[in-house]
C-alpha cells in the first residue's frame, strides 16, 4: 500500500509490506515517484491515464511494475482519492499478481497444447461421460472411421464401433476375473477402469462403411478435482504398425514441452534414431544425413564422460550434465544435457532419449563474470600487500640512505653495498607502484588529453627503437575525441603494449598502433559487461606474433603472471595496463589466435564537447527505404539490428539461418538491397549461403558478419568477394557505416 501526490506522483507514504516487496528503503520510496517503478514504455500510458482521471474518481487496473533489483512484476492496483496532509492525493493497493498471470498463461498454454495433440495425434480419441454417450471424436477418429463427429457426439455410443461377438466374450471374461456378472454393452470397457484397474487389449474397429481394422484400445477414467469419475477416454491405434506408432507416440510425448531444444534418440549401440529440427540448428547435421549413424562425433575429446553418461542412464534410469560437444562447422559447444532411458513393452531398456539445451553464451558470459570478480579479488589482495611491503621497504630505504651521514668514515666496500641496498630497495618500490597501479590505478595528474598525439609519439618511438624486421602501421585519424586522464599513465599503456607486441614477434612481423571515435550503444553493452553507454575512442595495437593460448587467455591480466622466460619480465606489463585503464573508466578487450597474431583494444571514455558531434547518431547516414536481409541465428541480435535499421529508414527481413535466408532471398531479390549475413549459423554456414546468393545473383551485396574476428573468417569472407565484415559486437554506427559504404559502392 502506498500514498502518492496526485499531481507530481511523489511517494508521500509507503507500507512495510511494499517496502520487503520492492527492496526500496523507506528513505529511497519517499525520494521517488511512481514514474521510477514504472518500466519507460509505460510512463506516457501513465501520465495519460492520471491526466484524463476525473477528480475524486477511483480506478482498477493492471500495471506493470519493476523493483530495485530490476525485476518486472504485474501488479493489480486499486485506487482511491483522499487529501493527505493537505494535499490531493491517492492511495493506491497494489498486489503482485505475477505468479497468478503466468499460471494463467500456462494454462491457456497447455490447453491449445492439448487441442493440439488431440487433433494431430494418428490415433483415434474418444471420450464419453459417465453413461456412455460419446463426448469427444477426435479428427483421427473420423479419418479412421469415416463418422463425422457430428454423427456421434452426444448421440451415440462407442458400441457402434465394436464388433458385438467380442463385446460378448470379453463380458464374459470380466465376469469370471472380477467375479461379478457384466452385462455385454458398453460396461465392458469400463468395468475395470471404474476400479482403478487400466483396460487395455487388442478389439475390432469396424468402419461406417463396414471395414474392419484391429486396434489397440486403452480406456482410462475421467475425473474432476474431487477425484470423482466424470468419465472415460479410449484411445486407439491401429496396430498393423504398432511399434512404429507406439515409438513415434513416446518420441512425441517426449518432444511436446521442449521442442525448442536439440531433441534425438540413439540406441543402446549409440546409433542415432530420431533427430529433431533444433538438432539440425544447433549441430548443423541435417535428420537425413545424420540418421543412422554413432553419435561418437558429436563428442570427440569428452568419449568418457559419454561412457559415464551412459553407465548412469542405464543403471538410473536418468542422467542430466553438461558437455562439450562439436558442431558440424567445427565450433565447440557447451550445453545442458538430459537423458532418459526409453524401455519396451517387456520393460526393457531399448533407446536413450536426448534433451540438450546450448548455454555456450551463457556459460562465456558467466566466465567473463567471474574473470572480474577473480581480477578484483587480486586486486585487493595485492594492495595489502603492497602496503605491508611499502611499510618495510620505507625503513629500509631510509636507514641506507642515513648511514653514510651518520657514519661519514665508512670505508668504500660499505658504501658501496649501501648503495646496493638503496638502489634494490628503490626496485623493490616500483614493483610495488606497479601491483598498487593494478590494484587500484595511480592517482595521476589528470588533464584533456589528445591521444592522437600520444600515440603518434609511441610510434615514433617504436619505429626508431624496434627491430627493422618489425614493420610499424598507423592509423590515426586527427579528429579524435578528447579524453581526461594522466597522460603519464597513458603512454605506460601504449608503451607496455608495443613491448608484448615487439616481443611476440622476434622473427619480425607487423605492429599496428589505430584509433577511432566509437559510440557504444545498447546493444553492445548488452554484449560486454564492463561498457557502458556513451562516447569512447578506442585505441588498437595489434601484432602479427606468437598469439597468446586459450588456456592461458584468462589469466594474462593476473599480477606477477608471464609467459617469458626467467628474467626477461616481471609479469606486472598487463595488470598495469588493466588498473590504469580501469582507473580511467575504460576497459580492455583482447583477441588472440595462436601463430596468427594478437589484438588489444583499450577502451577509454571520450568527453563530448564540441567533437563530439562526430558520433551523434542523429548525424548518422539513414537509408532510403532499403530492404535490408538479416541473417543471424541468435533471436536477440536480429531484433536489435532489426530495431536499429528501422530506426534509421530502412526496411528489414529477417531470417534465423542460411537455408531461409536463401528462401527469402529468393522470393525479394528484385528487392534486397544488402544482405547481412552471420558467417557461422547451424544447418547453413555463411560463406556456403553467400556463394549460392551468389549463384542467384551475381551482383548481390553481402555485408559479413561473425562474432569470431579470426583472420580465417575474414579470408573466407574475402574468398567469397565481401568488402564489408562486421566483428561482433558492433555499434550501431559500425553496422550504419558499412551499409552506407557498401550502398554507395
């Protein structure tokens, strides 16, 4: 329960039942309005409907609500006009009504589900109530039976199906079994489903035109929520093909609730039987290609865990894990799997039915998660360090540079270890500058910085002090953004990282020292933790050396951490680099791939003054209405690019793989302008689907874009004849830009 001012919406009371349900203090409550627990897209529904409220009138609705921690809720709220204090306000009941709209969804849910079933199910349903008279006739049943269900719903019973011989002889088996007379109608099928008991055998179906068919009939009771039998269902298949249907019903079965995820069945023998569209997505492998087969590819270096997997699911019954797994692109997956042992009729182990779910992003967004919180860890641990250390080098310092004034008759040998020791503890104080630099960042002067400027120097310095086997590119543009830092600490940063670059390749190679302006909107920071939306310039040194192992990625940021031989590196370069970086608001990425070559990129705020009008997106170059084809496998990018390209006035196709791609593409082609094509998609990959667009059209426009920026994604873009390659994530200038350019070409 809360109190609000009618005209600016300012809390003016709040209940402590609101405050444990929100997570506001009551402190935060009062400073707020209703606007800040209201999602922005509601704001102006809001302000319209308190607006157009008459005065003293009371109001009922459904809202959407979001609490401190982010989280939406649908809220029922009731409203009543009262004065407060002397003032005309409002009190409002509020009750979270999630739980119950969600449960509402579900059942709306599964009742279609059920309608569904019921209709596209091969096998004949009929339900009766509690006298007989059918209830439900399902499509099957009248494909099956040639009764529409018109003939027989509330008219007939299921008596008109059977063949009266049987009904007589199995009423008279009953009446021996249960040992109570069964009168030969429709009490036959029913009579042990009225007693708990399941019915179930093989009976005759005799058509409406007078054929005949053997069935299979279960008939099970119907009861309401007291338990009290409403009536019966009798489901039947035609059992010239029973183990096929009966194999194709518990795969359905198994499939209904989780059609979204890679669903296959493999035998005892791991030879694949069923294979479901999501499996084709995710792994790539069409149904007709892959049935048949030993599932063993799909594991390559995980063979043991398969084994115990499988050990568990045939002694369990279930197994649930995760696994890594390939894809037929050769791309490593992780995803989340859950096995069911599938037996007979006997009861015997007969197939394993396989759920797994992909959570590769997820598991990549949770590392890089953790990757911060284990770097910050390190961070605080080493500043106690450091200050410990700090506490006994300063004495020790003090004393060798005291003793000669306090001893001046010190013989030269004295002196000269003195000197040793002053000139080590001074050593020893870097060290610790640098590890406090990680830790915290050095508080530096910091004033507007021109990094062009500094990075110009930086490759001056290089050119004039690197091997002449190191070729030394720049790229820097003279209308980049300011930035406000400690240009000291800057140009450690770029001198740290051409030395790692330098020394990555002692056969020579190239060094590349760039700079752009960059807007990091919505969409990307959606990708990256450590951004945030605004103006950047981002300064990129890249090197054509050794790479840095995968194995290794993670730790490279870590104090005292080196890969270079002893004597030749403190291991403190990058975790200087980090701790100024981060000290300035900005954050590094890197890209690496071994033999080919590694990629910094340090992300530092820019201030937006009167440059700042080089990335206004109002200034960005907007289409003319052209129809753009998006290809992207991840449901979430497409509805951003979509958004983003709307935006700025272009029509925009979207599709979830290269195989509709293609298929769109081949419907509009007189009306694409430019293709957006991910490079790496289940069933379809990029560079085959641009070369059959290609195919269609020889003129067509590709732009290519992957979340990998490998240099062999680039070559195989390049191969294909595409001059635009988008690295993921990218802005919505990057993706704006290359359009323009590939428009204008």
């Amino acid at each position: 329960m809360r109190v609000n001012d009618v005209e600016t919406l300012q809390f003016l009371a709040i209940n402590q039942a609101a405050i444990q349900h929100y997570g506001y203090s009551r402190a935060e409550f009062l400073s707020m309005s209703i606007k800040d627990i209201r999602p922005p897209e509601e704001i102006p529904r809001l302000v319209e409907t308190i607006t157009n409220r008459p005065p003293g009138m009371s109001e009922a609705g459904i809202w959407r609500h979001r609490k401190k921690d982010g989280t939406l809720i649908d809220v029922e709220i009731s409203t009543h006009s009262l004065n407060f204090s002397g003032r005309r306000a409002e009190i409002v009941l509020a009750s979270d009504i999630t739980q119950r709209r969600q449960a509402e969804a579900k059942l709306l849910e599964i009742t279609l589900l059920q309608q569904t079933i019921l209709n596209a199910a091969n096998y004949t349903i009929i339900s009766t109530n509690i006298d007989g008279i059918i209830h439900t006739f399902n499509t099957a049943a009248e494909r099956l039976l040639g009764y529409s269900a018109e003939e027989v719903v509330s008219k007939q019973t299921p008596i008109i199906i059977h063949d009266r011989q049987e009904i007589i002889e199995r009423a008279a088996q009953l009446s021996a079994e249960l040992q109570t007379p069964i009168e030969p109608g429709f009490e036959v099928f029913i009579a042990k489903p009225r007693r708990g008991v399941p019915e179930e055998g093989e009976w005759t179906y005799i058509r409406k035109d007078g054929s005949r068919f053997p069935v299979r009939l279960s008939v099970t009771p119907l009861q309401d929520s007291q338990g009290q039998i409403t009536g019966f269902l009798g489901i039947a298949s035609d059992i010239t093909q029973r183990k096929q249907d009966e194999e194709q019903i518990r795969q359905q079965a198994a499939l209904l609730d989780i059609a979204t995820d890679a669903i296959f069945v493999q035998s005892l023998d791991r030879e694949i039987l069923f294979w479901n569209k999501a499996a084709e997505r995710l792994y790539g492998y069409p149904a007709a290609e892959i049935l048949g087969k030993e599932a063993n590819f799909l594991y390559q270096e995980t063979l043991g865990e398969l084994e115990e997997a499988q050990q568990h699911v045939l002694e369990k019954g279930d197994w649930y894990g995760e696994l890594e797994q390939l894809t037929q692109a050769g791309r490593k997956i992780i995803v989340e799997s859950r096995w069911t042992l599938v037996r007979d009729d006997e009861n015997q182990p007969q197939s394993i039915l396989i759920v797994n779910t992909d959570i590769t992003e997820q598991k990549q967004l949770a590392a890089q998660f953790f990757r911060i919180q284990r770097l910050e860890s390190i961070g605080t641990l080493a500043s106690g360090i450091a200050h410990d250390l700090n506490n006994l080098l300063t004495p020790m310092l003090a004393v060798a540079q005291l003793l000669p004034y306090k001893i001046p008759n010190l013989d030269e040998r004295t002196q000269q270890l003195l000197k040793v020791i002053e000139t080590n503890t001074k050593r020893g104080a870097d060290l610790v500058k640098q590890v406090l630099s990680f830790a915290k960042g050095i508080e530096g002067k910091h004033s507007i910085i021109q990094l062009e400027h500094l990075a110009w120097e930086i490759s001056q310095v290089a050119s004039e002090t690197f091997p002449k086997s190191i070729e030394i590119q720049t790229d820097l543009p003279q209308n980049l953004l300011p930035v406000f830092g400690d240009a000291t600490q800057l140009h450690q940063v770029l001198i740290n990282l051409c030395l790692n670059a330098r020394d990555a390749m002692p056969e020579g190679g190239v060094l590349s020292l760039s700079a752009k302006n960059i807007v990091l909107d919505e969409n990307y920071v959606h990708m990256n933790l450590e951004a945030k939306v605004g103006h950047y310039v981002v300064v990129t040194i890249s090197d054509t050396g050794i790479g840095i192992a995968p194995e290794i990625m993670d730790r490279i940021f870590e104090p005292f951490f080196t890969t270079k031989d002893t004597g030749k590196g403190t291991g403190l370069g990058l975790s200087t680099v980090m701790g100024i970086v981060k000290s300035h608001g900005g954050f590094v990425n890197v890209y690496s791939e071994v033999k080919q070559g590694t990629k910094f990129k340090i992300y530092l705020p820019a201030l937006e003054g009167e440059q700042a009008i080089i990335g206004n997106p109002q200034l960005l170059p907007k289409g003319n209405g052209e129809l753009i084809l998006v290809a992207d496998d991840e449901a979430a990018i497409r509805e951003v690019v979509k958004a983003s390209l709307e935006t700025y006035n272009y029509q925009v196709l979207t599709a979830n793989d290269g195989i509709e791609a293609l298929a769109l593409y081949a419907q509009y082609k007189d009306k694409v302008s430019v293709v957006l094509m991910d490079m790496m998609m289940p069933s379809m990959e990029g560079p085959i689907a641009i070369r059959t667009l290609q195919k269609i059209n020889s003129k067509v426009k590709v732009v290519a874009v992957s979340g990998l920026s490998s240099s062999n994604l680039v070559t195989a873009a390049r191969n294909v004849g595409i001059q635009e390659f988008l690295a993921k994530p990218f802005t919505s200038e990057e993706l704006l830009l290359a359009l323009h350019r590939i428009l204008s070409d």
